[in-house]
C-alpha cells in the first residue's frame, strides 16, 4: 500500500507529507509538486494527463491526496483557463484514476464554495461560491461525486503553518505586512477560522485509517475561532512585540475577488468519528513567527 500527494511542496502538503509519514511508518509515502520539488518528492506536471496517468500506472497508489491546487482567488479570477485546468480537470482526471485502480482519493477543498450568508454550513448545505476559486473548487466536487461518490472531499477554510517565507500564507503574511509598516491596514469584515494544516494533516490521517465505507464522502475540516484579518492582525502584532494600536481596521471588503461574509464549518462528521484537533491560535501563530 502507498499513500500519494499532490502538491507535497506547499504549506498544507507538506504537513499532509509529514503526518503520514510518522502515522504509516510501513507504507510508502509518495509526495510530488513542480516548480519546488526536490528528492525526495517527484517533479510531477499535473496539467499535463499524460505524465499523470504514466505516473499513476507507474506508483499505483492505494491511497490518493489531493492538496495541489490554485488558492489565491484574485489569481483564479484573472486566470479561468489556468484555474479550470489545475483546480477541476486534474481533479476530475485523478479521481477517474482512482476509481478505474480502486485507489481512495482524498480531494482538499474549501470553505468558498459557500456564499457566506447562512453560516454555520454542514457537509449537506448547498455550496453558492461568490468567486471564480470557490466556484472552480465547487466543480471539482461535483466532478468527482460523479465518479465516485464514495471518495472524500475534505473542506477547510483560510490555513496557517510552518511557513517557508511568511507570505506563503494568508495568515503570516500580516506578520510581513505589520513588519513593513507598524500602521498596516487590514479587513475587518469577513469572519475567518483560521486552522493550523497540521491539524487539517492529522486528521486526514485519521480518515486514512478508518474503513473506506466511513471515511466517503464529504467532511469539513475548521477550528472555531471566529477572527477577521484585523483581530489576527493584532494577535500577531502582539507575538512580534510591536503595539496593535497602531493598526488600521477595514470595515468593508477591498478585495479585486468577491469573499464571503461568514463561512463557518460545522465538523459534525468528524465529532460522530470522535476526529477532533485543534489549537490556540495565539499560541500556534507565536511559535510559528518566532521561528520564522
């Protein structure tokens, strides 16, 4: 049996990546990615069918998870094609795969696929995205259901780490914003969770292990800190000694990519399985940007 995933060089990959290896020490761990890849991960060109499905035949995973994709929703509003073509075709084409080899395949989506106005959302709400990604990530689910309803779509909302460079993330990245300029402004209206990746890691693990029949279908993934980019912005200003008094708060979106008010997560899958990991974001973000 080996695991594979996608995107093994991002932020939430590369806790997927270390999670499994720890939790299945026997099994062969297979991680790929493009641009970064380096030994031991495999430089893999996802928008290209062939290479994927050479790939495929060649590892013939038991177990498939998919992290990579396009997440910055201005990039995937300037860019359809790109989006299309990464976030829905290569899903579409790794979930076929599964499904001919009788892989599991564990697809990342989001909390975008929500509109934001009846929050808090169970797995069985019907996603309305207000933006180009939320709506690309939409059609991957919907694409894969089609296939095969019995692989697992994991929701998670905005994700924070151990970072390579603090703009890695939507969440340090105000560290650099508030280093750059003690008086930085930041939006004080969209209601985010942010949710540590190893703990989006660890659960996927856990998923892994369970019977497939229990781990089919869909699952939302989300601590339950309520915080505006604001309110993390003052928790990390905090964290790098400066005075979060300085900053400025946004009370309206400014975003060129249409965001969604409040899209909260209920985990109520996940608490049925007794699966539940979570952390303090004060405490989680401080040690993050101290070894930053």
């Amino acid at each position: 049996m080996s695991i594979l995933i996608t995107g093994a060089t991002g932020l939430l990959g590369r806790a997927i990546y270390a999670q499994c290896q720890a939790q299945f020490p026997t099994l062969d761990i297979i991680g790929t990615g493009f641009s970064r890849a380096q030994a031991p991960l495999v430089q893999l060109d996802l928008n290209d069918a062939a290479a994927v499905r050479a790939f495929f035949a060649k590892y013939q995973p038991s177990v498939v998870i998919h992290a990579a994709a396009e997440r910055k929703p201005d990039v995937c509003e300037n860019d359809p094609e790109q989006t299309l073509a990464l976030n829905v075709e290569t899903s579409r084409l790794l979930a076929e795969l599964c499904h001919e080899q009788q892989s599991r395949l564990f697809f990342i989506s989001t909390d975008y696929v929500f509109d934001g106005k009846n929050a808090p959302y169970a797995e069985n709400a019907t996603p309305n995205p207000l933006n180009f990604y939320g709506k690309s990530k939409m059609m991957a689910e919907q694409a894969i259901v089609a296939i095969n309803p019995s692989h697992t779509i994991i929701r998670v909302p905005v994700l924070y780490g151990e970072v390579e460079y603090l703009a890695e993330s939507a969440v340090t990245v105000i560290a650099q914003q508030i280093q750059q300029n003690p008086q930085s402004s930041h939006d004080h209206w969209a209601v985010r969770y942010p949710t540590h990746v190893a703990d989006v890691a660890q659960t996927i693990a856990d998923l892994i292990a369970l019977p497939a029949a229990q781990s089919a279908g869909i699952f939302h993934v989300s601590d339950s800190q309520a915080m505006t980019k604001y309110d993390m912005a003052c928790v990390i200003a905090a964290a790098l000694g400066q005075n979060a008094s300085s900053l400025v708060a946004v009370p309206e979106p400014t975003q060129s990519a249409a965001r969604p008010y409040n899209c909260a997560l209920k985990d109520t899958r996940l608490k049925q399985l007794g699966i539940v990991h979570s952390r303090k974001f004060d405490v989680a973000i401080q040690q993050i940007i101290t070894r930053s």
